[in-house]
C-alpha cells in the first residue's frame, strides 16, 4: 500500500553502516526520479552517486544534521550513511528547477523504503566545500544530498498537540517522535 511506504518513509538519521548500498541499488533509484514529473519536462535534475567509503567520508562532514536536536551532533561512526545521491541542477538546461527536486527526491525515498531501505534530505549542506570534495562542475547546481542506509531508528509519528509544537524529539530510549498537523487542521473548506 502507498500509506505504508508514505509512513514507513520518515527522514532516517542513524543507519547500520557496515549494510553498503550498491551503485545499481542507487541507479535503480535514480531511474525512479527520472521518470517524476519536470516543470516544462526540461528535466534538468542530474545526479551524482556515492557509495565507496572514501567518498562517504568526505561527503558526510558537509552535512548538518538535525537542527532541532541541539545536543545531537549527528551519527557517530558506525550508525553513519551508507550512500549518498547529490541532486544536481544543470544550469545549461535551466535556471529555475521549479519543484522538480522535492518530487524526485520523494520519489526515489519511497523507492528505498520499498527496498527496506531510508535516508534522509539535506538542504544544510557546505556546498562549495561539497563541489570541490566531489569535483563537481560549476554548471551543476547542488540542490539537495540525500542520505541513504539500512535504518537502525525507531521513528514515531504523533499528532501535533494544542500547543502546536512542531519540532521532533527524542526520548531516553533515542525513539525519535515526529509531530504531524491534524488532517482536520489540514483541509481549509470543503465545498
Ligand atoms: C527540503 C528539505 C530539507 C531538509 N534538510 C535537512 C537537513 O539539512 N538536515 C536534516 O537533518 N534534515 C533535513 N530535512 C529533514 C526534515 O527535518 C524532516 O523532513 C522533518 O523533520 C520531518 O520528518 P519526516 O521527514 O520524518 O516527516 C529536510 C527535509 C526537507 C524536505
């Protein structure tokens, strides 16, 4: 069912990171986003894949992890991203990529959970020290990282409360807690 890979699909921050993730793991994923929806179908969303190790260890201090867990530096080694898809914008295709990204990054999340796979979008990302690390070319805008691995986390998704608290959390045990608004508080009128 769609609403379990919707539920199941959470932004995943720990992962056992001795389960390596395959290039054609991640070629099949990027074979999903290309197939999404593009503004104008310029389709200018490019990608560049890391899966070795050495690569991991250089993308991984670029990223900034969970802005609302103060105490939380992000994943110790060993619970760390087992691959990473950097999303790319071709500026000779275009200039603008509208949101094309948020669908194509859905989608290949979705596809990773249907692989018992999850990850995470990154939007807090040194991206010039990420360009230079990867050697990525100047044409390219980097648009988002997405984290992948085998998750070791427990999420909870909860309803947001009348204090209208947002921000996830964890508890003792490291579940972390997603608040997600009422549908009721969702749909404005109904005609
Ligand atoms: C556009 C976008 C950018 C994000 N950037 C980051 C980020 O830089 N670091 C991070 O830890 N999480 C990032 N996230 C994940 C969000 O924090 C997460 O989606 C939110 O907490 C809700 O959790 P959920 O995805 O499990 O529903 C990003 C998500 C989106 C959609």
């Amino acid at each position: 069912m769609l609403k379990d890979l919707v539920v199941h699909n959470r932004s995943y921050r720990r992962f056992d990171q001795s389960v390596r993730v395959s290039p054609a793991t991640l070629h099949e994923l990027v074979d999903l986003a290309r197939l999404t929806p593009s503004s104008r179908n310029a389709q200018p969303l490019k990608y560049s894949i890391v899966t070795t190790p050495e690569c991991c260890e250089k993308v991984f201090p670029q990223l900034s992890w969970a802005g609302y867990l103060k105490e939380w530096d992000g994943p110790v080694e060993g619970e760390r991203p087992a691959a990473y898809v950097i999303m790319l914008g071709d500026t000779n295709i275009a200039k603008d990529f509208s949101i094309d990204p948020g669908i194509a990054a859905q989608t290949l999340l979705l596809g990773a959970v249907e692989k018992g796979l999850g990850g995470c979008i990154l939007a807090n990302i040194k991206r010039e020290v990420l360009r230079s690390v990867l050697e990525i070319p100047a044409q390219f805008e980097i648009l988002y990282v997405i984290a992948l691995g085998k998750p070791v986390e427990k999420m909870v998704l909860e309803t947001v409360g009348s204090d209208g608290e947002i921000k996830y959390w964890r508890d003792p045990q490291q579940g972390h807690h997603v608040p997600k608004r009422r549908l009721a508080d969702l749909i404005l009128a109904e005609k």
